[in-house]
C-alpha cells in the first residue's frame, strides 16, 4: 500500500500487480440487484478556509451551483446541509429547485466551508418536504443524501425502531441516516467521531444500490460517501474537494476527476482524499482529465438546453469523427483495446441500449450487417437478459448509452460479459461505469448533454456505430480501403449539411407551433428511416405529451392504417430516389395510401426530389448523402418540430414531466 500526492490531494493507492488498473474489470461479477434505483443528483463540497477567502468558495454556493448542473437528474425537490458552528444545519423543498432557492432566500444558512446538496427523482416516498434530502439523524448532528434504494430498509427501521429512534419521513434514506447515526454514537468502540468507519460498518449492513453522502456536525472538516451500483465521482481541487453524481456537479470548479469503483467508501477534506472498501481496506481511484469546459454545459443565448444541443450537432459529429482515420482513410480505432484477431472471428454482433440509443442502434444495426456482412440484433437492454440469449465468445456486443450509468443496460453487458462474449461500449460520458465495465470504449465527443431528451448524443451515437462498423469491416477485409475512404469522406461533410437544416428551420418552427394543440401524430419510415421515424415519435412525446407513434411504413397495411382519419397529421421520412434498389417509389405508395384516408401528410425528403411535393402537404428537405449516413439529417427536422412544439405549449422543455436524464432505474 502507498499514499501517492495527486496535486495537494492524497490518495490511497493499492498497486496491483504494478498496474493501475480499474477494480472492476478485476473483480468477479457482481450481481446487481433487481431493484429500482432513484436517479438524484448529489453534490459534496470541503474547503479551506483561505480557499473561501481567495475565491468566495462558501460550501453552500458550490453545492448550489452543482445542483444547478445536476438538476436534469432529477427534480422533485431538492435540498441542502451545511455544517457550521457545531452544528448541522439544513433546508430542504419540494419541487424544482427555485423552490428551494427561494426558501434559502427567506431563511438563510449560515456560512460554512462543508456541504452537501441533492436533488431528487423520488422512488421512495412521493416528492414532499418531508421525503426530501438531506435526512437528519443522531440527534439532529447527522445530516444524509442518497441516490438509489434500501432493499433491506423495513427491516433495519424495525430494529432501530425498538431501539427508540422516531422517523418523520416513508423514505428509506432516512432508514440509512439513523443506521449511521446509530453506529456513529453507539457502536465505534473507542473510534467515536470517526464518520468513515461509521460508514464502513454501515454498508456492512445495507443491501441494494446507493450512492451515499453524509456529513457529522462532530467532525465538521469531512463529507464521507459510499458508493454500490450507483454513481459518484470525486472532483480534486487545491485546498478543497468535491463529490458528484457526475462531474458537472463540480465542473465550474475542477476538470480533475477520479473514478471510483465499486462498494468504494471515500473521505474528502479539504486537502485529501482517502479511498478504501466497505471493510476499512484502502483501495484506489483513477484519475482523469475532464475535456469539457463548464461553457458547454450552459444554454449559451438558446432557450433551452435541448435548442443548444440540436444546434451543437455539426459539432458532435465532427468531433466524434475527429482524430479517428489516417491520411489514407484508413480507421484508426486505437482506443479499441480488443486483440484483433478475436474481432476477426466474431460471428455476431447484439447491440444493447434503450431508448433514442437504442434507435441509434437499429441504425448501426442496417450499417453493420452492409458493411460487415456480420448478422448483427438490436436489443433492448432491458429484454436481453430476461431471455436466456445465446451469446458466446464469438459474440460481440456493443452497448449505447450516453450516460454510461443506464441501469438496464448495465446489467445487460455485465450478463454478456458473464456469459464470455467481448463487450465494447459507445457512451458519450467519460469515466461512467458501463464503459468501465466494458472490454474496450468508442467515446462520442458530443460534450454534456443536459436537455432529459437526447438529440446531439444521438447522432454521436450513430456516427460512432458507423466508425466501429467500418473498422470491423477495414480489419475483415469486408470493404475496399477506397470505399471505406469514400464513406468517411461522406460523413466529414455531414456537418456542414446538418447546418443547412438548422439554418433553414424556419418553416418547420412555423409549423410545430401551428400544431401545438395536435392529439396524436404519426411517423412512418423505412430502411433506415424506420429508426428515425421512431426517434422523431419518441422526441413529441416526451417533451411535447402527444400520442406520437412511429411505423415501419411497410407495415402500415398490417394494422396502423386503421388509425388513418380526416386531419390525421403524418411525418413521412423519405428514402432516397437515386440508387438501384431505392424504396423511394414504395414510400410514396404509402404516402399515397394515407392521404386517401384524410392523413396530413408531412414529408422529409432529400434535396432534388420533386416527386414527393404532390402528394405532401409540407415537405421539408435536407441536403442528400448516401442512405446508409441518411439518419445523420432527417432525425434534425423532428428533434426540431418536437423543441418547438413543446415550448409553444408552454412546456420545461428540458424538464419533462415524470423524466430524468440518467435512468439507474431497473
Ligand atoms: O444514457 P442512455 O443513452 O443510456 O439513456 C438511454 C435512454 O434512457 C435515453 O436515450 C432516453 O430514451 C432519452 N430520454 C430519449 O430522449
């Protein structure tokens, strides 16, 4: 064991083999439970005092600040505890997080340098003030956030219970908070005040998924965390030192971070960070450079994050394009730490995600299976374990997920990585768990994405698939060097293309609001229009609360064309009408066919083809590239059409309802 100085923060470190490694990918699989898991945001926050003095660091301003970045985590209340005195003090409000600003306003904390602040997504108790963070105990010195859920809460509250400890909320936190309590006065045997052996001994005694922060007016200088199958990221400062559930929780502060692993206890103190187990045994941390700046996670003059983030989009492909091919158009996948030789003989390919990823996946799905000639499942996360899949070391799976801490997909690489199969994982958030638990990481570089629905990770997402997908098919010798140079010189233009759209909205915006008091609105594509077409059905509904679906349009005479009525507004994503084998002609039969019935029919269609105009009502193009890259624009026109719908209703656009942005929920 050795204490290595990480810039005026002190580590423990355990050398393993002479390599710093990450734990996990050491460690035996660990089962996570079936469980649900809150998605809350926490901040911690310990300072110095000549800190506060140079830089006006009160605990309370960082941990407010956090919050603000935090927030699109959850937001059914929030709350704060400062440690000032002697003593804890707190404050806590239902709702959004001006609620609590205002309360703060009106009743003031007192200055302090150590905090700890929370906002919530509640699965346990509804979002009252009484069920929100902190949760006090030990006589009101203890104060204590969490993000996840007690298993074993009834029965620990019934054992606390008969030993006299009231409660005043339905939340299991607070179960958490008098354990801690309770072993902090009552069970440390001559190691009183000692807050991380409290909390070692604690976790002990705890089952489920947390992540865990407290604070003890005894030991004022110190916020101790834990973390099990839930995330928490440490922030090194200089003189002072921060907790988050993600790094934007302190990123106005420090860009250097350290992950932790698994059932992981951390003490921080202005000066040091000491990492050990949940038994007492030091363990370590990986430190990493965060290479987003705090700018980019602020709406920069757009009206909601979600506006900025579609209008970042030229960005996120370009930089995720960005460092990738030689000058030969040769791909140059270096972070892909996976032997090729066992790439070579993959012989099938099960991509894992939920939601927008994993419509990003079925549109790597029909550029893989092309390129690769690699038969090549999409799956929900959620689905795949539950059904006894038949994976094997041949089988490459390859997870997506912007977050990197999406619970059901988590599990899902875990189960294929038990079962022997090589996992790569694209994820757009450094330093997450489930590229930590994966064999090797593809990172999108689309920078934060705050807005609760994905629009610029999506693309990310998709333009990353293609480079994974182009790689396998450079080292399988699937393709010519020529059209791999080709495709890649396709998408360096993509950029520049999805701009135009941007910069040509304006009819479209005219539209959205026209539509703003629509009941239900159709999708239908094909090919890859089919994935865009349910992505632009998931966009409206989950910010805009409209009945949205999307449709293969092949299957329209299945069954959906029963829905068809006078009015019934239709967007049609379009293919395109070059190409041998183009199913142009067969979408615009189904455009045909739904008009007939009384659809509205609204049509994405590329740059030149005037066919479509007949029989559209509004058209709306975007500049052509080769079908496969299509997604890359006809998603940008529904993101669009959703944004402004949404807020000509009226609506938090970065907020909806019932949403957070990192679903740790199983
Ligand atoms: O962080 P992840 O990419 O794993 O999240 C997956 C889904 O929860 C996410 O894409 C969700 O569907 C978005 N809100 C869609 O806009």
């Amino acid at each position: 064991m050795s204490m290595l100085s990480i810039g005026g923060s002190a580590l423990l470190l355990v050398p393993r083999n002479g390599l710093f490694v990450e734990r996990d990918i050491l460690r035996p699989i660990r089962r996570a439970p079936a469980t649900l898991v809150g998605m809350c945001g926490i901040v911690g926050y310990v300072g110095n005092s000549s800190r506060r003095a140079d830089a006006g660091h009160s605990a309370l301003d960082v941990v407010l600040e956090g919050l603000r970045r935090l927030e699109y985590r959850g937001y059914d209340s929030a709350g704060v505890a400062v440690v000032a005195d002697g003593t804890i003090a707190a404050r806590k409000k239902s709702g959004k997080l001006t609620n609590l600003l205002a309360e703060l306003e009106s009743d003031p904390l007192p200055t302090s340098l150590t905090g700890i602040g929370h906002t919530r997504w509640a699965t346990h108790g509804g979002p009252t003030d009484q069920n929100a963070h902190p949760h006090l105990a030990d006589g009101g010195r203890l104060a204590m956030i969490h993000n996840g859920i007690i298993e074993n809460f009834a029965e620990l509250k019934q054992e606390l219970l008969e030993k006299g400890v009231t409660f005043t909320s339905e939340t299991d936190t607070e179960v958490a908070a008098a354990l801690l309590g309770d072993i902090f006065r009552n069970q440390l045997n001559g190691e009183s005040s000692n807050l991380t052996k409290a909390m070692q001994l604690a976790c002990q005694r705890l089952e489920g998924a947390f992540t865990l922060l407290a604070v003890h007016a005894d030991q004022p200088d110190v916020v101790v965390a834990a973390r099990r199958n839930s995330p928490l990221v440490v922030g090194l400062g200089e003189g002072e030192n921060f907790l988050g559930s993600d790094v934007s929780g302190f990123i106005d502060h420090t860009r250097r971070a350290v992950e932790l692993g698994q059932d992981q206890i951390v003490t921080i103190t202005a000066d040091s960070v000491e990492i050990t187990d949940f038994f007492g045994a030091p363990a370590q941390g990986k430190e990493y450079h965060v290479d987003w700046d705090p700018a980019s996670a602020e709406k920069g003059g757009f009206s909601s994050f979600m506006e900025k983030e579609i209008h970042d989009q030229p960005d996120a492909v370009a930089q995720t394009l960005l460092g990738r091919s030689d000058l030969n158009g040769q791909l140059t996948l270096s972070e892909l730490r996976i032997d090729p030789e066992l790439l070579k003989k993959v012989d099938k390919i099960i991509v894992l995600a939920c939601g927008t990823a994993a419509y990003a996946g079925l549109v790597a799905k029909y550029a893989i299976e092309n390129w690769c000639r690699i038969p090549t499942e999409v799956e929900l996360a959620h689905e795949f374990r539950y059904r006894d899949p038949i994976v094997d070391a041949k089988t490459l799976v390859v997870s997506i997920s912007q977050s990197g801490e999406t619970m059901d997909t988590l599990m899902a690489v875990r189960y294929a990585r038990e079962q022997g199969a090589k996992t790569i994982s694209i994820c757009n958030t450094n330093g997450s768990t489930i590229p930590r638990e994966s064999d090797a990481v593809l990172y999108t570089h689309a920078g934060p994405e705050i807005a609760v629905a994905s629009t610029k990770a999506f693309l990310a997402q998709i333009t990353a698939a293609y480079l994974l997908g182009l790689y396998l098919a450079q080292l399988r010798g699937n393709i010519f060097s020529g059209q791999i140079k080709d495709v890649l010189a396709d998408l360096g233009k993509v950029p520049a293309k999805i701009q135009e759209i941007l910069d040509g909205a304006g009819p479209l915006r005219e539209l959205a609001r026209s539509m703003k008091d629509e009941k239900s609105v159709l999708f239908l594509g094909r090919h890859v229009g089919f994935p865009v077409a349910l992505e632009g059905a998931l966009k409206l509904k989950e910010i805009a609360y409209i009945h949205a679906e999307g449709f293969a349009a092949g299957e329209l005479k299945h069954g959906p064309i029963a829905l068809i009525d006078e009015g019934q507004p239709v967007f049609v994503v379009v293919p395109s009408p070059r190409g041998r084998d183009s199913l142009h002609a067969k979408v615009v039969s189904n455009i045909q066919e739904i008009r007939a019935r009384g659809a509205r029919t609204l049509v994405i269609a590329e740059e030149g083809d005037e066919t479509v105009r007949a029989y559209a009502e509004h058209v709306f193009y975007v500049p052509q590239t080769p079908t496969l890259l299509m997604p890359l624009l006809t998603t940008v026109p529904l993101q669009i059409f959703a944004a402004e719908l949404a807020k000509a209703k009226g609506y938090d656009v970065d907020q909806p309802r019932n949403l957070a942005k990192s679903v740790t929920v199983e």
